[in-house]
C-alpha cells in the first residue's frame, strides 16, 4: 500500500508524539513490509535470508525512526537501509564462504533450482541467474527499475547515485541480460 | 557496447523502461513465500515490540526441536568429584618404613656434618684462629645488619679507652698477658 508524503508525515509525527509507538510502527510494517521484503528477496535471494534480513531492517528502522529528520521521503529512507542490510549479509556470508562475490552469486543462481521457495520456470530461472551475473550496482539498478518500478530520481535518493549514471546502468544491465538469456535459451 | 554506443542511445531517448524483450518476461520472476508469511510477520514483529514473550515460531527456518523441549529444558552440568585413592595394607606397612629410614638417614647424615667441622675447628691451633681473625675485615653496616650493632659500638668503644693505656707496653708483655 502506497503512502503519500502527507501520510508519511502524518504517521511520523504520531510515531513521535503519540503515546503508542509500537502500534504506530506495526501500522508502518504493514504499509512496507512487503515492499522491502521482495527488494530484499532479490538481493539475498533465498526466502530464510530474506527473512533474517527483513527482521534486521525493520528493527534498525525501529531504532532509528526516532532520529529521522525527514530530510527524504520515508520509504526512500526504509528501501536505503533494506539495501545496506542486504549487501552487509551478503558481504558476510561472501567472507564466512571465503569466496569471491562472483562466484557467491554463481551459487545463489544455482541454489535457486533447488529452492523451496522458487517455482519459476526455464526463462525465469535463466533471467534471475542472468541478473546475477551482473555486478553488484547494476543489479540493484536494474531491480529496482524493472521489478519494484521505481523512477530514476528514487533510485538517486536510496543509491546515491546520479540519476544519468543509473540510466547508462540500467541500460547497459538490460543489454547484458538479454544477451545472457538469449544465450542460454539457444545452448 | 561503448560509452559512445550508450550515450547515443540515451540521446535518442529511447525508453529503456519499454525493451521490448524484456517486456516478454514473467515479471514475477518465480519467487514465492511460504503462507500467510506476512500476516505472521506482523505478528511475530508485534510481539517482539511489545516484548510479549517469545515471537520464534515452533519450526525455525525449517529446523524443529521435540516436544517441550524448552519448557523442560534444564541444565545438566556433572558434578566433578575428587578421586578417592584406597592403598592396600601392605603398601601402608611398606610406607611407614621408607618413611622412617629417611628420616633417620637424615639424622645420622646431619649429626656427622657437623662432627667432622668440629674435629677441624680443634685440630687448628690457637695462633692460626687470631691470625685469621685479624686478618678478616668487618664491615660496621654488615655487622649492624646482622644485628650486632650495639656490640659492635660497645668493642670500638673499648679500644679508644685501652688504646692510650696500651702505648707503653711492649709487644711481648701483652703477649705474655694475653697467653696468662
């Protein structure tokens, strides 16, 4: 469920100043559990990771909301800090293996065909593993334009990254994957 | 593809958003999470706010533990008892003896030690005992040290009295007197 920028701020000032935060920030999962969880998803990709991740980044929400100035939209602020939660355990899962980030998400791609949680079928399975033969930046760009829909200037606020940068991202990603696909569909 | 390639396509503003192949694909992708995974979520999130008590579900990731199990979990640490070693008698007897011999060997040992200095000390004669001890220098703070400060006063006291006495005797009268 979307919010607009009044109801975020109407949410934050009760979050604030009322005297039930707890059930102010149970209504604010509801409105971006989802949201966050499937941007997570297709970082980490398992569903159990996922999880750990999500629970992680709705607690450091829940730290943090507190001190937020609203400086950026909320839900830019909530998908920025799903982001770096993502990429920390991934990061850490990559040492604990002691293996390269190529070779993580080389595993990740494999790991999908035995996952519970994974119905896809052959295209769809060729295209999240072509997404994850991509670097990790382009990745994200190219999920949350493709998938979550989000614009250019969105994108900006949770990367930090300019907004022609993430268009020659995007573009370059999308090339990549379509050669990947169109590659594997024809082995 | 160049930079040149990427920027001329992003001049001719091409909607990247509308790639035609990718347009094809399932955007669902394929990924799927288990029942009522976001309903549960809110729950277990709800509970973990308020502090209400355990929000881990019974199955965890998948891993499940017996009946119970928490709730008559208890510790189980063993109890490290000292070891009690139970000699034989003959071994007792045997003990008692080395015991004793040592004992006594030390003895005679010590007691012939001591002996043999004294037979030393007697088989030197007089003249070499004042020889020797003249001839040793004592320091005051040693002598102090060792507790003998007040002694050690008390003789060099004594030698300033008998000092100026002494000038005008000869070396073989306080010979004589000193030998009786």
């Amino acid at each position: 469920m979307e919010l607009s920028a009044e109801q975020e701020k109407e949410l934050l000032n009760r979050f604030n100043t009322g005297d039930d935060p707890e059930r102010v920030f149970t209504e604010l999962l509801g409105h971006f559990q989802k949201r966050v969880y499937w941007h997570i998803r297709r970082i980490v990709i398992n569903h159990e990771d996922a999880d750990d991740v999500l629970q992680n980044t709705f607690i450091r929400i829940w730290e943090k909301l507190g001190s937020f100035r609203g400086e950026s939209r909320l839900y830019t602020w909530i998908f920025r800090i799903a982001t770096n939660e993502a990429l920390s355990f991934l990061q850490k899962k990559q040492n604990r293996m002691s293996i390269s980030m190529d070779e993580l998400q080389e595993q990740l791609g494999d790991s999908l065909k035995a996952s519970t949680y994974f119905n896809g079928n052959r295209t769809e399975l060729i295209l999240q593993q072509a997404i994850l033969s991509l670097p990790e930046k382009q990745r994200l760009v190219f999920n949350m334009k493709y998938y979550e829909g989000l614009k250019y200037e969105e994108i900006e606020e949770i990367l930090g990254t300019s907004v022609g940068a993430l268009k020659a991202s995007y573009h370059l990603a999308s090339k990549k994957i379509e050669e990947f696909v169109k590659r594997t569909l024809n082995s | 593809m160049s930079i040149k390639q990427v920027k001329e396509s992003m001049e001719t503003n091409k909607e990247i958003e509308a790639d035609e192949f990718l347009r094809s694909l399932n955007r669902q992708g394929g990924f799927e999470v288990p029942v009522d995974y976001f309903e549960a979520n809110t729950k277990r999130f709800s509970a973990f706010l308020r502090k209400e008590g355990p929000e881990l579900p019974e199955s965890f990731g998948g891993f499940q533990v017996p009946e119970n199990y928490f709730e008559n979990l208890r510790p189980t640490i063993p109890v490290k008892k000292g070891r009690i070693v139970h000699f034989r008698p003959w071994f007792n007897v045997a003990a008692s003896f080395l015991l004793i011999g040592f004992t006594g060997f030390l003895l005679i040992r010590s007691n012939q030690t001591g002996s043999s200095k004294q037979s030393e000390l007697s088989s030197l004669s007089q003249e070499e005992i004042i020889n020797h001890l003249e001839n040793q220098e004592f320091s005051a703070d040693l002598l102090c040290e060792a507790g003998w400060c007040n002694e050690f006063q008390m003789l060099e006291n004594e030698d300033k009295e008998l000092n100026p006495l002494l000038d005008g005797v000869s070396e073989e009268d306080l010979t004589e007197l000193i030998n009786g």
